[in-house]
C-alpha cells in the first residue's frame, strides 16, 4: 500500500490534494501496520495467524512473499483469512517471524531474509519519492509555473542570461517616497526626439510605476528588452508608498508585509529590506478590557491559554476550527485556492462552524482591517489564500517602511528607465503610443508593446471596457463587476497617524490591537514604532490608527476627534490627549471590489500589443499585484 501511495504522489498533477491526502492515509496504513508488528512480534508458539488472505500485519510481521500460504490449516468451522487462537502443536510453525534482539528473526532463530518482493518495493518507493520531489519541485518555483492562459513559462535561466548579455545594473540604494524623483529618468529632450521622429523610446512602455508596473518591467528587462515606465507621482510605489514628516516613516495607508507571499520571496531580497516582525497574534478589545489571541504554532503558551473557559474571544471549538481551516488550506496549491468554489467569507466561516462571537469579535475586525470589508462580504478564496499565507510566513515592517519594497524593485532597473511626473492622457494600441498630458501634448513610441499597469479605474479610463472584455471571455458570470470597476463601490480606508512621547504603560510589544465590539469607527490600530524603531525619531513613537471605509461624509477634524475618543478609552485620557497629529490618508480606492462572484485570473492580454496588469486583473494582495506584473511580462514575450 506504501509503494501505491508513492506512486500515486508521483503521478498525480501538480494541483492536486491528492498528494497530501495519500501521505496522511499511507502514514496511517504504515503506522498501524508498524504497531501490530511490534505487539505481534512476540516469539508465542501459542497465537497463530491462518490468514491466506494478504494483509499489512502479515506482509510486515512476516516478511514473506505477498500471497504466501500458511503452511497449516485452520481448525474446522473457521473460515479463511479469520486470525484465531489455537493450542500450541508440535506441528512446525508457518511463515511466522517473531522479533529478536538483532532484528527480524524466524521461529528456528535465523534472519529473516529479505524477499526479492520487499526489495523491488523499494525500488519502486524511491524512484517514486525521487519523480514525486522532482515533480513539485519544478511545479511549485514560480519561474517554471505560468499563469497566463495562453502564455508559456519563462525559466529564470533564460531570463539572466539574455539579461546579462544587455548589462542590466545592480540594484542601487533605496530612497523613500519623493526621494525617488531625484533618480532615474529619462531625459525629456531625448523623449521629445524619439517622439517627433515616431522612433521608439523602448522596445516596451509600461504606464505606472507600482508594484505590477515595476515588476513587468523588471521580467521584461531581464530577458533584454529595453522599459520605459511612466509614473504620474513623484515616486514610483502607487499604492504601496511611504512619506518621510519630521522623521517619522508614515506609510500611505497601514501595511503590513507579508513573507509567506511566493512571488514576493522570488523577487525580493528580504534581508535587504531588513524585515521586522509583528507579534504572531492579536490584542482584542472586548467589554472594556484587552484579551490576547494568539497562533499556538509560534506561541503555544498563549495559546494555550486562549483555552480558557473565561476567554471571551470564542470558544475552544472555535480554536480548534481556527487550526483545521489552517490545515485545510493546505490540501490545494496556491493557484487552487484561488480557483475552487466561492461564497462570501462570512458565509464560509458560518459553513465551517464559527460561533457568531468567534465571527463578530475577531474576524470582522482582524479580515477587516486586511480587506477594507468588515462586512466580510469579500470572495471566500481570498480568506483561504490570507490564512494560507499567514500559516507559512511572518507579518513585518520594513525597517524603512513599506515603500522600501518598491523602490527595491525600481532600484533593480537600468538607469534611466522610470520616468516620474509623466501622466499618461491617451493610449495607442494600433500605433503602439502613449500620450502624454501637458501643452506640448507629447507621444512615445513603443518598439513592441504597451503594458498598462494602473490601478482599475484608471485603467477604465485609459481603454475603456476593452480592459474587462477578457473577463467575459473566461468567466461570463463575472463581467458585470469587472465592468463596473470604474463606479462600483471600492474598498477604501483611513489611515491617521499620531507621534506619542511615550507608549501607555504595558502596551510596549509590537502587536496589533484590534477592536472586538464593532461599536467604534476605530478598526485596529498598533504602534509602527514599537515593531521598526525607524518609524519614529529618537525618543518618539509613532501610532498607527486604521478605520474601514473612506468617511466621505466626516472632514479630518472631526475624524480625528472621532479617534481620540477611541484611543482614550483603550489607553486613558492622558494618552490620547498626549498625542500631536502628524498626518490623515483617505484612500478610496484601497482594493477593488472582490465580492462573489470573482475572476482572480483575468487575461492580461488585450491585443494589438496592448497589455493590461494590476491587482484587478489578480487579486487585491501585494502577490496579486506582483503577479500579474510577471503575467502581462511573459506574455508579451511569448508574443515576441
């Protein structure tokens, strides 16, 4: 049974659970198997086995040949196959083993030796182990996976060497948010020249310098074709940016780095961004008090202790519900979990069992704070994938804050290839252009492509609803929504930041705080500093506090007294009254809208060299971003 496991583990597809399903049932089979050899073993003449019928006792015990015989017969009356007891004879024993000091021995005291059956078995186990490894091996490294539909993989050999034919540069220091704009770029006389004589400024131009932007152009660059990437910020990042006010790292928007994302690890260099960790856990605001939630993976103790009768934040079947979705997000690959059968993540957390209390004063705020939806109405594949992720990786703060990621990524470039406070107005498919606004109204020429790599409703707005038409094509039921990027409504947020001359007394550990009663605009809140020191000045902490939603309808003001009040009463008026405001971001647009149903797939080819990235076209996660930055790389390669 052993050896058709691993041969099924060898066989079976790179998507499948059925891998992981066979090693739990072989491990079971063997296991038993094992156990009954040992309490079996015993040298007693006076327990017999009249089992011509082949079973894992017999073939373990034994040793012998599958399908041998008994050399006895069983009593009159007792069917085949029936183990029973019978007096000790004189008659000579059959192919029983018993156990000895030196290992497997026969009744007559002689070795047992093996069969040729037991050593072709493990013939046939390690050529499978060895085709099993190989096979996941090759299917799970990124590089050898592609993710487009109609696009073939591009092996990371091929990409280093046709990009050490063209001299790509090293990577150069990180900088910052506005920093940015004082390096690479492109020269604008050199622009206006290739424009008036229609020449191309690089074989691909990619509008937007985000995390897809930046990480298409880095795929393409290292397979040797020369990227222009138009920025209308003053920095590259979009999204994902950090401001520098009074020596405080301020992150537009609280952000959290997550290690356990695989295209991030294949990207990024983590030492580089000098990763510091969060508290594997959470401090949950319930009736007036703090109540610790933690994983019992990497802090057994504490967890341990959410065990107790007198902990409000579920119950012990909500615990060890929490740890079986953990384990269950294990029986697919990334890619199927993203894939597989969707209802909304509250309605998913209600099928797997979860108290309402389990639901309202953890998940709504924790789920919340990660997908802008406290309502939890967001693709159940979404809660499969975060929970995934946060089983295998860390929860971290760059020590130079979140916009170090970016600009590793820029930083990865040639000189010269990104080119900041340069809005696009128009694109050209037929022609391969770009527009530029401003009087001069200048147009680039791309010599092969142009890959739009802006968030959905700009992208709506640069190429109308042929951005979506794909999404029609591969997932019908799913085109009234992508359609509808533009206008529907978006997940958006809150971010204010404080600077605090001390934290409140034993509230110093790098943890999240979230808020379990649902009652307060306040969402979850923690201090940065706490977790990266860099975030704050010498003898200054900074203090993060996140709301869902964007408050259109509440000016900064008002805001800000709404979140001292909830401060106040988590940490005591003097604390809150403590605190100097430093600076508000109203993001409306944090994610797109990714409630059922979802297409986490989307084609990133619209034709006649026109191409289209973003975590709209993924899912709304730094991986989806990175992703389909790499996606919308390949296939224009695949075209060329």
């Amino acid at each position: 049974f052993f050896v058709c496991v691993l041969v099924g583990m060898a066989l079976a597809g790179p998507h499948s659970p059925l891998p992981q399903l066979l090693v739990l049932a072989g491990a079971t089979v063997v296991g038993l198997g094992a156990l009954a050899a040992l309490l079996s073993a015993a040298p007693s003449p006076s327990a017999f086995h009249y089992a011509p019928a082949v079973s894992v006792h017999r073939l373990i015990v034994s040793g012998g040949p599958i399908g041998a015989a008994p050399s006895r017969s069983p009593p009159d009356g007792v069917p085949t196959g029936v183990p029973v007891r019978v007096a000790p004879s004189k008659q000579t024993p059959g192919p029983l083993h018993a156990a000895g000091p030196s290992g497997i021995r026969s009744l007559s005291g002689q070795p047992a030796a093996p069969p040729a059956a037991w050593l072709a078995a493990g013939v046939i186990a390690v050529v499978s182990s060895a085709l099993y490894l190989w096979r996941r091996a090759i299917w799970s490294d990124p590089e050898y996976m592609s993710l487009a539909d109609d696009v073939q993989p591009l092996p990371r050999y091929a990409m280093l060497a046709t990009a050490g034919a063209k001299g790509v540069g090293s990577s150069s220091p990180s900088v910052i948010g506005a920093a940015a704009s004082k390096r690479s770029s492109v020269s604008p006389l050199q622009a206006e020249a290739a424009a008036a004589s229609s020449t191309p400024v690089a074989d691909v131009i990619v509008v937007g310098a985000g995390i897809s932007g930046l990480c298409a152009a880095l795929a393409l660059s290292k397979a040797g074709k020369s990227v222009l990437v138009l920025e209308s910020g003053d920095g590259v990042g979009g999204r994902v940016r950090s401001d520098i006010q009074d020596g405080f790292i301020l992150d537009r928007g609280f952000q959290i780095f997550l290690t356990g994302y695989p295209e991030a690890q294949q990207v990024l260099d983590y030492q580089a961004l000098d990763l510091q960790q969060f508290y594997p856990g959470a401090l949950v605001r319930f009736e007036g008090a703090f109540h610790r939630v933690a994983d019992p993976f990497r802090k057994p103790v504490d967890g341990v202790l959410t065990l107790l009768p007198t902990h409000p934040i579920g119950d012990v079947l909500d615990k060890i519900r929490v740890g079986l979705l953990r384990l269950n997000t294990f029986t697919d690959s990334w890619d199927g979990l993203l894939a597989k059968e969707e209802v909304s993540t509250e309605q998913r957390l209600r099928d797997w069992g979860f108290s309402e209390a389990m639901i309202d004063r953890f998940f709504r705020p924790f789920l919340g704070g990660i997908f802008f939806d406290n309502k939890l109405r967001v693709s159940s594949r979404l809660l499969d994938f975060v929970i995934r992720t946060l089983a295998v990786g860390n929860n971290c703060l760059p020590a130079k804050g979140i916009g170090a990621v970016p600009e590793q990524l820029a930083g990865k470039l040639p000189s010269g290839s990104v080119k900041l406070n340069s809005e696009v107005q128009g694109v050209d498919s037929k022609q391969v252009t770009v527009t530029l606004e401003g009087g001069g109204q200048t147009v680039l020429t791309a010599g092969d492509a142009v890959i739009v790599a802006t968030e959905g409703p700009t992208a709506a707005r640069l190429l109308g609803p042929q951005a979506y038409s794909s999404a029609a094509q591969a997932a019908p039921d799913a085109l009234p929504q992508a359609l509808s990027l533009e206008t529907a409504s978006p997940n958006g947020t809150v971010c204010l930041y404080f600077s605090a001359d001390a934290l409140p007394a034993g509230y110093t550990e790098p943890i999240l705080y979230l808020d379990g009663e649902g009652k307060r605009g306040l969402n979850n809140m923690c201090f940065p500093s706490a977790v990266a020191p860099t975030y704050a000045p010498a003898g200054k902490h900074l203090v993060s506090v996140s709301l869902v939603g964007s408050f259109p309808d509440k000016s900064e003001a008002e805001l800000i007294d709404m979140v001292r009040k909830d401060i106040a009463e988590w940490f005591g008026m003097p604390f809150a009254t403590g605190l100097d405001f430093l600076r508000m971001y109203r993001i409306p647009f944090s994610q797109p809208n990714q409630e059922p149903p979802t297409n986490l797939k989307q084609s990133v080819k619209l034709g006649d060299s026109l191409y289209v990235c973003g975590d709209h076209r993924d899912h709304a996660t730094l991986q989806g971003a990175m992703l389909s930055g790499r996606r919308a790389a390949e296939a224009v390669l695949q075209d060329l």
